[in-house]
C-alpha cells in the first residue's frame, strides 16, 4: 500500500556561529571543564551537550551521560518545534547545525542502555532512524 499523504518537510536548525566556535575552541582542549563552559554559555546548543554526554560515555559514566544527552535532547526539541517540526518528519544529518541534537539522541539511547532503560533505549534508536536513517548508521 502506498502512502498519499506527503512526507513533512525536513527540519533544518539555524547555524549559531559563536557557539560553534566556542565548541571548536573546547575541542582543542577537550576538556569536561571546556565543554561544560560551552553549555553554560551556550545552554540551548545542543552541540555542547552532546559533546559532554559522549565525553562522559568514554569515561563510563552512564548516569552523567544520560543527564547531559537527555539535556541536550530536550533543548534540541525545543529549537526543532521553534523551527517549523511538527513531532515528526526528517532531521538531516547531512544539514551540521542538526547534529548536535541527533548525537544527543543517540546518546540518550546508549545511556539509557547502559542504566538498564531498554525501553527508552529502543525508543530513541529508533527515534534517531527515523529523523534520519544517516544520523543513525553515522553514530553507530
């Protein structure tokens, strides 16, 4: 059977140029304190939040990392619905200012498996396959 209703459009989040470049300047560095002044600074970039979360996944810590990518997440959702996202339909990975939120989303479902929320786990994995098939063979 073949769906007649259009797919919405794709959801593209404004560039934040300042905070891109604060991000950059954290990475050099790579320090938690680095990233952690960026989301300070910058609290609705997703980016830097996702950057904290990964950090605190290599250092295995599940339950900051959930706390950083569920942050991130939710600020993500925020900017997407300002920016047209309707609850459903694409989220390029390809477009740089989207990623932030979908390595947040990814994230998300690492930590969550990691603390035993497989349920939520499963949801934002496929959550993030959905928002962009990409995004998810980019992050595995």
């Amino acid at each position: 059977m073949h769906n007649l209703l259009p797919e919405p459009p794709a959801t593209r989040l404004p560039a934040d140029a300042e905070a891109d470049k604060a991000l950059a300047a954290a990475a050099e560095t790579g320090t938690t304190a680095a990233y952690q002044a960026v989301a300070a600074a910058h609290p609705a970039y997703s980016a830097a939040w996702a950057a904290l979360a990964a950090d605190a996944l290599a250092a295995s810590q599940p339950v900051t990392a959930y706390a950083y990518a569920r942050t991130g997440y939710h600020r993500g959702l925020d900017a997407l619905r300002r920016n047209g996202w309707k609850g459903h339909g694409p989220v390029p990975w390809s477009h740089a200012p989207n990623q932030g939120f979908l390595r947040c989303l990814h994230s998300l479902s690492v930590a969550a498996a990691q603390i035993g929320e497989a349920d939520e786990a499963a949801r934002c994995a496929q959550f993030l396959r959905d928002s962009d098939p990409a995004a998810a063979d980019a992050l595995s």
